[in-house]
C-alpha cells in the first residue's frame, strides 16, 4: 500500500482545494475498519499501488492547508461543491476517522468498490472525477 503522502501531486484543483482527482475518498470510523477495508479490497485483486491509507491527523493537516472558498484572495466564486466536501472530510478526520484513498481507474466503478465493502462502516465517500464529485456514502 502506498504511503499517503500530502506532498503527493493531484491532492488539490487550481484552486487549492482538496480535490484527489481520479480518487474514491473513503471514511472510516477507526483504523480496524480502514484496514479491513483495505483488505477486502486487496482480496477482490486491487493492486498495492491502487491503496492509501490516511491518518485523520494527515488528512485534516492537508485539507486544512488547502485554500478555502471563503479566503479573500480568492477572485472567483466556486461552482462546485469541493470546498464543502472537503470541510466534511475535515471534520471528520478531526473526529478521528481514517481515510482510504483508492486510486478509480476507469475500469474501476463505484459500485464495484461499494459492492467489496458491504457491511463495512463507511462513514462518508466521494468519488473524485475529472469535473464533479460523486456521492459515495
């Protein structure tokens, strides 16, 4: 499993928002429940390279080091919703949630992830795409 790394390219968009394009953003009550969630999915054949385990103090730390909407140098309003995902993210990595971070290649649907991981505690998920955010959990 690859180390989570906040230094790691593609965490954020233009903007400084957390944004991990190409991503599933997976939350997790406790580390016993991230971990099993990463061996189930390691079970069903997804590669090492494919899996980040993250920290709540990790997570928080980068997300809390992205730009905000609200931060006055910023010159355009927001579209989206990433600023308001990633304060949820935030939140509950503050809370003491781990985040899996699963690398969705196109071949690798939602639904197939979701399907390995019934029954696990998913706390909250977001799948991150090229132009929007996919509702996971």
């Amino acid at each position: 499993m690859k180390r989570f790394s906040a230094d790691a390219a593609g965490m954020t968009n233009m903007r400084g928002v957390f944004y991990p394009r190409g991503h599933m953003v997976l939350m997790f009550p406790t580390q016993e429940d991230a971990e099993h969630a990463v061996d189930l999915l390691r079970k069903d054949g997804l590669d090492e390279d494919d899996l980040c385990l993250a920290r709540p103090a990790e997570l928080e730390r980068l997300i809390a080091g992205t730009r905000d909407e609200g931060e006055e140098d910023v010159l355009l309003p927001s579209i989206g919703t990433e600023s308001d995902t990633a304060h949820r993210f935030r939140q509950l990595a503050h809370d003491g949630h781990y985040a899996l971070l699963v690398h969705a290649a196109a071949r690798l649907t939602s639904g197939h992830v979701l399907d390995v991981l019934k029954g696990t505690p998913i706390s909250y998920g977001q799948r991150y795409r090229f132009l929007w955010i996919e509702d996971l959990a």
